[in-house]
C-alpha cells in the first residue's frame, strides 16, 4: 500500500517546458501556437482594437496543435486505423489519446545521458541513439527493467529559448538545413527497449524521431504501442535512477496525442 507521506514529502522536479509565441515549441509546418486574449477586467485597447470586458476577470483562449510543447505521441499519431489498407495498420490504429492508460505514462524514471552524442549531427542530420549505447549503458548502470520509464538526456532542450538561439531547437535542422540535427533513436533502439518490456520513452528533443528520417522510429516504436514523451527538459535534475516520471496529458477525444505536464517525483 503506498504510503501518502511518502509522496507529500518528495520534491518535485517539473519536467515541461514553458509555452510560449515566441518560443520554438511548434513542429515547422503545423499549426503555429498562438495565446490570445478573450476577456479583460476592463474595457481595454488592444492589438486588434477595443475590447469589450464582460466581467471583472480575464480569460484567453488557446490555439495549439497536439504536439506542440512538452506532449505524447498516442498510436494513432502514426499507427493507420485497421480496413485503411495502409502500411502500420492495426487495431492501435484506433487507440486515440483520450484512449491510453494515463498509467502507461508514468513509472520508475532512468535516465540515460547521451549528451555526447549531441554534436556528431550533420546539417539537416540527426545522430541516432542506438542499442548498442543503450547496451553499454547498461554495463555501467544495470540492466533497463520492464516498466520503467526511459528518459533520453541528449542536452538539446538548452536550445529552447527565444530569439536566434531557439532557431537551433528545430528550424536550423528542419526548415534551412544548416544546423544539425538532434540525437534521436534508431528502429533499433525502440525495439530493443520493447523487448525488454519499457512501454514510455521521453525525450528532451523535438522529437523522438531524426531530423532527417523521423517516421520509422515512429511507426516501429507505435505499432508495438510503445508511447513517446517529447520536448522534456530539466533531465539534468534527476539522478540516473531513484525517480518516478508522471505525464499527464490533456484528455482530447479522438486525438494523436496531446500537450500536458510531465514531473518527476524524488524522495524528500
């Protein structure tokens, strides 16, 4: 039974990003984020003009795509539906966001550090984290468990910050090709880590799959109903074993996937 204390007594690390218009947190091509005001406390002027307050509070409203930010990657982000006659289909075709265990986005974080791969990209190019790092990993740290929650540590979030900077974040790699591309995992890397029975892996990277070639990563990882958390940060706050990763994703009916929050509990 687990202890209530336990968990008000230990220090939580916030694991999510800040979003934000002016910062890099959109996938180029999809809708951009945008946070607009609906009702101020007062009649006000605004950018677009007066604005008319119906009551003393304020409120906005929102227009994000579903993996803008720190968010989840749900099977029928890649996965088609079954009948489509297309490549992937199966019954997870049909398991939306609204439909995955919200357990299956928590557990016993390890964190794996792969910093120094972090500047062997090419323009345009991602460097891929194979198994064979996840293997001598595991000679130094113990071998990955079935049920844990791996966390890729590739440093990239450091580039999620405004002006030309967050340009490296995505844009470099996507849009102008003239910046390298993230360290992201191979096929490989997910297979391997679904054969040892790990349903999560997160990220603190624009995505899971390359610069260059992120679909197959995607439909390997998905089609095997592994989930996948992007877009992390403040890995470097966590030991490599010791804490509990929590995501909690927006509950969107029929969704890819969604935004949310992701924390990491350590013991007080």
């Amino acid at each position: 039974m687990m202890d209530p204390k336990t968990l008000s007594g230990a220090n939580v690390v916030d694991l999510s990003v800040t979003l934000s218009e002016r910062l890099p947190g959109t996938w180029p091509g999809h809708m951009r984020y945008a946070h607009k005001n609906w009702n101020w406390f007062a009649e006000a002027e605004g950018p677009t003009g007066k604005t008319i307050s119906a009551a003393p509070y304020q409120t906005n409203f929102v227009l994000i795509d579903e993996h803008c930010g720190t968010h989840f990657d749900a099977p029928t982000h890649f996965i088609p539906p079954e009948g489509s006659g297309l490549p992937y289909a199966s019954a997870l075709g049909a398991e939306t966001g609204d439909k995955v265990p919200v357990g299956d986005l928590m557990g016993p974080a390890v964190v794996v550090d792969v910093r120094f791969l972090a500047e062997e990209g090419e323009p345009g190019v991602s460097p891929f984290i194979t198994a064979d790092h996840l293997r001598a990993w595991e000679e130094e740290n113990g071998p990955i468990s079935a049920g844990e929650v791996v966390l890729l540590r590739t440093g990239w979030d450091r580039f999620y910050v405004e002006g030309d900077e967050g340009l490296r974040f995505m844009h470099g790699s996507l849009v102008t090709g003239d910046a390298p591309g993230w360290p992201a995992p191979s096929p490989d890397m997910a297979i391997y880590l679904h054969e040892k029975g790990v349903t999560t892996i997160g990220i603190d990277a624009p995505s899971i799959g390359s610069a260059h070639d992120g679909v197959p990563v995607h439909q390997e990882g998905l089609s095997r109903g592994l989930r996948y958390v992007e877009i992390l940060t403040n890995l470097g706050e966590l030991p490599t074993r010791g804490a509990f990763f929590v995501f909690l994703p927006l509950k969107i009916a029929g969704s890819s996937g969604g935004p949310g929050r992701a924390v990491a509990f350590l013991p007080g």
